[in-house]
C-alpha cells in the first residue's frame, strides 16, 4: 500500500472532524480510525506511536477543561456546577479571571472543543502507525527531498523514542527493577537519549555518504520560475485550506484550493530537475491506493456539506444546555473511512492464528521416536515429545572409551 494514501486517508477523516464539535461523531471518528489500524498496521517500531497519541488526545481533552475552570470561559450560562476562590489581578489584567463561577455550559464547551483537537491528533497518529515513513519519502517528489528527510527524520523521532522507552523498562523488569515511579525516570531516560544521539550521528554519516544535499546545475530562469510557481502554489493551498475549514469561505476555497495545488505540483516538477538521486523500486499508486484516498476524501466531503446544511446537528449548542442529536448522513459518512480495513493488502504476521496441532495419531507417531513419511518433522517440543538423543560421533565414542583412563591418570597425579 502506498505511504500517501493513508496519509490522504487520515487527513480525510481530520478535515471531518475539524467540521464538527458533536461528541458522538467525534467518537465515532476516533472508532473507525482506531479500528483501521488495530485491522492494517505491522510490527514495525513506528506502528506503536497510536496509543501515545490516544494517550495525547486525552491530555489535551482534560487540560482544555481544566485551564476553563480555572480561567473561565467566554461562554455565558446559569447553571453554576461550584465556585472558587477567586484571585485579585492587578488593573492592567482585565479581562482575565483567576478562580470564581465555574459554570456547566463554560465546561462543556470547553470538552467539545478539546475533543475536536484530540480527534485531530489522533487521526495525524492513525496515519504515522500505518504509514512507512522511508516509504513516504521515496515517494516525494525530488524538489522535496532534502525537506523531506527532515520532516520524515522528525516524524520518525516520537515512534522510535516510545520504541526505546518499553524496551529499556521491559530490560528493567528483566533485571528485576522497578520501570515505574520517578526513580526509575533516570535509568529509562539516560539510556533513551544515549540512543537517540547514536541515531542521531549514524543518519548524519548515512546521509552524508548518500549525496545529501547535492544538486544540479539549471538556468537562472528556470531557478525563478520554479520557485514562483513553487511559493504561489503553497500559498494558494494554504488560502483555499483555510476558506474551505472557514465558515464563511467555503465558495472561493475550492477554487483557490485547485488552483494553488496545480502550480505547486508544476513548481516542483520544474524544481525535481536539481534534485540529484534515484528511486530503487518506486512504490505505485494502484487500485487499492486510490480506494483507501478516496474514502477519506468522500467522508470530509459529506462532513464539509453536512456543516453548512445542519450546522446545529454537526456542533450542539451549549446554551442553553441541551444533549447532542446523532445525525444520520454524517454517521454513515464517518463508516466509509472503514474501507481501509477492506481493501488494503494485510501486513505479513497480522490476522494469522496460531498454527493447527497435528492429529493425535501423528502427535504419537512422532513422540515414539517416528519420523520418515508422514511423521513429520522430529525433535520439536510440544508437538513431536521430546527430541531423539544423537548417537555419539566419532569423537564422542574417543572420549568415552579412553575416559576412564583419563580419570585414572588424574587420581594418580594427585
């Protein structure tokens, strides 16, 4: 499966979620991403970093609520859920508040939001625990490349410190020492950054015996027009992102959306000209690729559509106080991002059970010593009993024939 297409896929569901502050299909959301990848990602280091970002997501949920009970809300209400002290700010503070009314519209906008943010994060860490990142940058275009590593290397950096982090504690437990509570911080966090400062000069070494950063000569005109077609493009996308995610921007954000991204993909055509390198095995974009990209694209289409036609289903109001409705096309759009789970080829070692037992009659067979056909193979604990002893080699039948006179020369020395 190609790296840019679970990409594609999770900044899909991202873009849903950025439309909608309705807890029921922000969890929903979070489901389905969390579903995909339990069902398609591998055993690499890189494929655990998605429970530390579901781990994140729940940090910021809570910090989020917190910082609006301690600092309030702009939110107004009525329902007061307790008071705090409140702390006097001198004059030139006002506006801000330190303590006082908590109230329970205040708090529940403030959970909707930190959801919505939470969502966002843990759709980004769908995308790092499926995708390869070595294959992702073999994918980008050569303009790219000396980018790319550096956002690839700096992606790479949270899964292969999680990585480091359980193997020393599970070293720790081997050893018989504690991998919990503040003492066991600096024996996990010495060996974790010696590593990190090892990869750290191995990539440098790697990188620089690779030719990185070395280009071709090309004409001044071209030079120009790539990087105006390049810096043009990006802001067009950054402009046409922002109007389709606006509310009041969603017409002209298509277009400028369209437009930049076509001058962007022509600057780098023009600019992969000075890029240096080869590709080894190119990854192809197949059927399988475009399913998993556009199934990501069709749930933030409904999303985006579903947020200007029912605005109230997709973000409940909270004042006053009601419970958030469960709208139907929105939910049944969010179950299209299941199609990964489908359509993507099954990683080697995952959805396999463990292998069948032999019938009773061959387990015999073998435990009794028999092998040739149909015994199957010899010597294997728990399915063939206990492995035959080997008859002694030519070696073995010297020393036993002559280790009693071994022994006798020995207790006469003595």
């Amino acid at each position: 499966m190609h790296a840019g297409a679970w990409w594609l896929w999770a900044l899909g569901l991202a873009t849903a979620a950025s439309r909608t502050t309705n807890p029921l299909l922000l969890g929903l959301i979070v489901a389905v991403a969390g579903y995909v990848v339990s069902a398609r990602r591998t055993d690499a280091p890189w494929a655990r970093a998605f429970g530390f970002f579901l781990a994140l997501g729940a940090v910021v949920v809570v910090l989020r609520v917190l910082f609006a009970v301690l600092l309030g809300s702009t939110v107004g209400g009525t329902h007061v859920l307790f008071t705090l002290p409140e702390v006097p700010l001198p004059e030139w503070m006002q506006g801000v508040r330190l303590g006082g009314r908590v109230l329970a519209e205040g708090v529940l906008f403030s959970f909707y939001d930190g959801l919505r943010l939470a969502t966002l994060l843990i759709c980004l860490g769908a995308a790092n625990a499926l995708a390869d990142p070595a294959r992702l940058l073999k994918s980008l275009p050569g303009a790219l490349y000396e980018a790319g590593v550096a956002v690839v290397v700096a992606m790479t950096f949270a899964p292969r410190l999680i990585g480091d982090v359980v193997r020393m504690r599970a070293a720790r437990r081997l050893r018989g020492r504690p991998d919990r509570g503040v003492r066991s911080v600096a024996g996990v966090a010495l060996p974790v950054l010696e590593g990190a400062l090892e990869r750290s000069v191995a990539l440098a070494a790697a990188m620089d015996a690779r030719g990185y950063g070395r280009s071709a000569r090309v004409p001044a005109r071209v030079r120009r027009t790539t990087a105006a077609l390049t810096l043009g493009g990006l802001l067009g996308v950054c402009a046409g992102s922002y109007g389709l995610l606006a509310a009041e921007g969603g017409v002209l954000g298509l277009p400028v959306l369209a437009v930049g991204a076509a001058a962007a993909a022509a600057g780098l055509r023009l600019g992969g000209r000075r890029a240096v390198r080869t590709r080894y095995r190119p990854d192809r974009w197949g059927l399988r690729a475009w399913l998993v990209a556009a199934s990501g694209a069709a749930v933030a289409a409904v999303y985006v559509v579903a947020a200007a036609a029912d605005p109230a289903g997709l973000s409940p109001p909270t004042v006053p106080l009601t419970a958030p409705s469960f709208p139907l096309v929105p939910a049944v759009a969010a179950l299209l991002g299941l199609v990964p789970a489908v359509v993507a080829p099954v990683p080697p070692g995952v959805g396999r059970g463990p292998a069948p037992a032999d019938p009773p009659a061959r387990a015999a067979e073998g435990a009794a010593g028999g092998g040739g056909a149909g015994g199957g193979p010899r010597g294997l604990p728990g399915r063939d009993g206990p492995p035959p002893a080997r008859p002694p080699g030519t070696a073995g039948r010297w020393r036993a024939a002559h280790r009693e006179g071994f022994e006798d020369d020995g207790r006469s020395g003595r």
